[in-house]
C-alpha cells in the first residue's frame, strides 16, 4: 500500500518520512497489547475488543503507529520498578526476587512455586521473608512498596 501521509517535519516531499517495513509490521502487531498493558482501556483481554483495535490501528498512518508503539512502550518502561535496586536497598535474596516478579506479574505464591519447581511452603517462606524484609503489611502493601520511586 506504500507509505502514507504522516504531517510529520522533514522526511520525503508530501511530508512522508521512510518507514522500516518490518519495524512498523511489529509496531502494529505490539499495539493492542502496550495499550492492554498500560491500563488506559479496560479491556479485560475480550478477544473481540482487541480484534477491534486492531481493526482501528490499521487504519492510523504509518508514522503515527510508530510514534504510539514507542510512547506506549517508553510509559511501560517508566512504570516497571528497578527491582535490582529494590532487592539490594532490602536485602532480598534472588529466590525471594524472583517471588516478588511473580506477584508483580499477578501471579499467587502458589503458582508461583508451581512455575519455578519449588515446594509451597518454600515459595510461603520466600514470601515470609519478603515481607519482614520490607516492613510490609502484605503482598499488595510489598507490591506497591516495589514500584514506589524513590
């Protein structure tokens, strides 16, 4: 279909700028998923709701695309917390960090250890420790501990 109008500055006369073909396929491809991830529909992983913003998305121009895909992504990366830091600032062991992951994915405890290959009273012992480490009141209280900047 070629490269459409984009209103972007510079680029190729009519205001198009070359687009990476590859790149853009990717970016539309990522699209439903940065936006079901950074919460701003609720989307409630509805096949139908995401078959339809694809639908919408095809028809956003090229560069437009592009520059979504990469504002979505960079917002994602912001709201991720540096749990390195985190885990060193407490003292948290890699198998206590690696809990910790799990609850931020939204997993349990329990699949969590069911996902690592570990026994539930270890994967409760992780979570034991994590709190007393932190200070936290609970698993919410420690997650929001974690992704607090500071």
């Amino acid at each position: 279909m070629g490269e459409k109008r984009t209103g972007a500055k510079g680029g190729l006369p009519g205001g198009r700028l070359p687009v990476d073909k590859e790149q853009l396929l990717e970016a539309r491809a990522a699209l439903p998923g940065l936006v079901r991830d950074t919460g701003m529909f609720d989307l409630d992983y509805d096949p139908s709701e995401l078959a339809r913003m694809k639908q919408i998305f095809e028809h956003l121009p090229d560069q437009a695309v592009l520059d979504l895909s990469h504002r979505l992504g960079s917002l994602l990366a912001e709201k991720q917390p540096d749990l390195a830091a985190f885990s060193a600032r407490h003292g948290i062991s890699p198998a206590e960090q690696k809990l910790l992951e799990s609850l931020i994915e939204g997993l349990t405890v329990v699949a969590h250890a069911e996902r690592e290959g570990i026994s539930v009273n270890t994967a409760r012992t992780h979570m034991r420790r994590l709190l007393e480490k932190t200070g936290s009141g609970g698993q919410l209280d420690l997650i929001r501990l974690a992704h607090h900047k500071s």
